[in-house]
C-alpha cells in the first residue's frame, strides 16, 4: 500500500501534493502502523506525554494517537507542545501490565481477574467479577461465532478488553462523570470509545440479589445493560468498527441491541443469539402508530434521533427492528453493508446524502425497503 501511493505523490504537482499529504495522513492508518510518536501536549494545567501510533491527523494539525494501553488520544493544536517520531512499532500492553497500570489509576481497593480476552478489575465480591467475567467470555464467544458464521472476517483484539466493575453506584458516578457527565447517575455502566474501556458497578449492590450454584439472579433487563456495552467493546475491537469512525449509529446500536437477549439458562453457546428483543419490538409498535412517512430515511441519514431525549427511545427500537429484518431477510447484503462500514476511517464523516447512497448501494431504494420491512413486521413474534 505505502509504495504506490509515494509513486504516485512523485508524479503530482506540489499543489497537488499538498492536498495529498493530508488525505493520505487520515486515510492511510497502517502505514503509520510501523512508527510510534512521542507527543507532549498540555491539557488544562497538566502537561502530559503519550506515546502511540498515529491514527489520523488533521489539516490544522491536530493528531489522534492510539496508545499500548488501547486509549486514543484526540490531541488539538492549541494542546500540542512537541512531538517526535520514531520507527518502533507499538507494542500493545500485556494483560499483566495493563492490570498494574489500572491499579494504579483507580481508586484503592481494586483486584484483578483476567481471563482469555478480557481483564476485569473489581472493587466488588470476587464472585460477582468471575460471574460478569463468565458472562462477557461466553458473550464474546457467541458474537464471534455469529459473525464467522454469517461470513465475516474478524479480526483479533489488538489490546485485552478492560472492564472495571466498581463496588456500587457512588463510586461509578464518580468515576464516570468526567467522561459522561450528570447522565452517569442514571446509567448502570457505559463503555468508553476513547479509554476502549467499560465501566460499571455491582449490579446486586442493595439488592439483596445473592449469589447461588446458578450464578446472580438479576433482571434480565439489568443483564442485558452489561451485555449491551460489552457487545459494542467486542464490535469496536474485533473489526466490525473503527472506534471513532463514521458508523452510523443505528447500525451500532442495531447490533448492541440485537445481542441484549441472551439466554441466561444456557452456559455454553449463547444459542439464541438473535431471538426477538421484546421490550425493544414493543417499543417499536408504539412508535408505529405515528411513525413519519420518512422514518427511515432519518434513522439512516443521521444520528440525530439517538441523541434526543423525546426519540432516543424510539430510535433504539427501530434500529433493533431493522436489524433483525436485515439479517434474517438480507444477510448477504447486511454483512456486505458491515464489510463496507469497517472499513471506514476515524474522524472522516459522511453527509446524510453520502449516508442513504451507501446505503442504497447495497440494499437498494429506501422507500421500496421501507415497504418491505413493514410488511415484514407481522413475522416477528
Ligand atoms: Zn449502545
């Protein structure tokens, strides 16, 4: 990739060039796979330095850095103090070094569990951390057969996947207010595109929920919070997306959703991956009754529906239900769609118009599927 791209700068005018160099910083991340940049930036008081592989720069110079631990660094201009280049290739932290460097980070009181992919540390009962831990292996296992399966090439996490399981709720607020604010009083954990870590907290915690032979009893719709963040950790590490690219945001959430129903009564296999997501297919047939003519169109062209508080809902619900049409009625074409989505860039955004072409290139009018998945719906049950 890196030879004809140079060839092909040569014979271009230097006007020409310019604009190159700067699409080519953004859209050709693994050439920079081979160099590790040494930054020094200044974020409020603090100055601070991170070492990492160059993600994309900006045309007025800002950089995004992905360090060993998997965070990424968006740096601004205005923040950068100096930055060097080296030929050292990053070195992604082991489990064991990961772990000490959350332990240093986080509040006392933490321990360690670690298992093939994921590194839990966790403030709570050892066993409450080796259930979630069971949990999220046995989700990561189902969600990588399911793709395979359907024919999509993963790939394998570069960094092992961080979840920190925090005591009870005040000590998450705490923690997870800097990175989302007050929404983190009503959240019950989130994951983290920039840190690529997830958050949360004893679920059982003043409960009275105990532990037995079977596991924690929790509600099922408690569960399915954990397995939803957990599932978009996997989709932004194993290839399905580029963190901080252009995903549309139904198309992520349609896949969080479409995994939030597993069937706890099964400690293998995850089987029913894909069953109906009850709650989110009720929602959805409340939101018929004045679901807009366009609908669709708005849930694809851009992400505006999710953010909102009187239609976040109802956006949720429609992506699930999309998805599961997708998937059982065009499966070649959902995967082929996926295909094209992971390849996207980070910080490269699309128009809503550029959105429905892309859209349609694959799955064909929006208008005649519209019709399609309505007429589908009744199937569903
Ligand atoms: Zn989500």
């Amino acid at each position: 990739m890196k030879t004809p791209a140079i060839l092909q700068l040569d014979r271009m005018s230097r006007a020409a060039r310019i604009g190159w160099i700067v699409v080519m910083l953004v859209v050709m991340g693994p050439v920079h796979a081979l160099a590790l940049e040494h930054v020094v930036f200044r974020r409020g008081e603090t100055e601070r330095t991170v070492d990492g592989e160059l993600v994309s720069e900006t045309q007025d110079g800002g950089i995004m850095v992905l360090a060993a631990d998997g965070a990424l660094w968006r740096i601004e201009p205005k923040e950068l103090v100096s930055r060097r280049t080296d030929k050292t290739p990053l070195e992604p932290l082991s489990a064991d070094a990961l772990a000490q460097k959350l332990l240093a980070e986080l509040p006392e009181g933490f321990a360690v569990h670690k298992s093939a992919h994921y590194v839990v540390l966790y403030q709570t009962s050892r066993e409450y951390a080796q259930w979630c831990n069971s949990l999220l292996e046995r989700l990561h296992h189902a969600f990588t057969n399911y793709w395979t399966h359907r024919g999509f090439k993963l790939s394998k996490s570069r960094f092992p996947l961080v979840v920190i399981v925090f005591a009870n709720r005040a000590s998450y607020v705490e923690y997870a207010k800097a990175e989302v604010g007050d929404a983190a009083k009503s959240m019950l954990g989130h994951y983290n595109l920039d840190t690529n870590r997830i958050a949360m907290y004893d679920l059982t915690n003043g409960t009275g929920v105990r532990y037995t032979r079977s596991g924690f009893n929790l509600a099922a719709g408690t569960v399915a919070t954990i397995i939803h963040e957990a599932t978009h950790q996997i989709a932004y590490n194993c290839g399905l997306h580029a963190r901080l690219s252009d995903c549309p945001v139904w198309f992520s959430e349609g896949i969080a959703t479409f995994f939030e129903t597993p069937d706890l009564t099964s400690q293998r296999g995850w089987r029913t991956v894909g069953q109906i997501n009850t709650t989110r297919f009720a929602r959805f047939q409340q939101y018929l009754a004045r679901r807009p003519a366009d609908s669709l169109t708005t849930l694809l062209s851009d992400d505006k529906r999710f953010h909102d508080t009187q239609q976040g809902l109802d956006a949720y619900a429609e992506a699930w239900t999309l998805t599961y049409f997708l998937l059982r009625r065009h499966p070649k074409e959902y995967v082929k769609y996926l295909e094209h989505l992971s390849r996207k860039k980070p910080l490269l955004w699309d128009t809503p118009e550029e959105r429905i072409r892309e859209f349609e290139a694959v799955f064909g009018d929006v208008k005649e599927l519209d019709r399609e998945f309505l007429q589908y719906l009744p199937r569903i049950r």
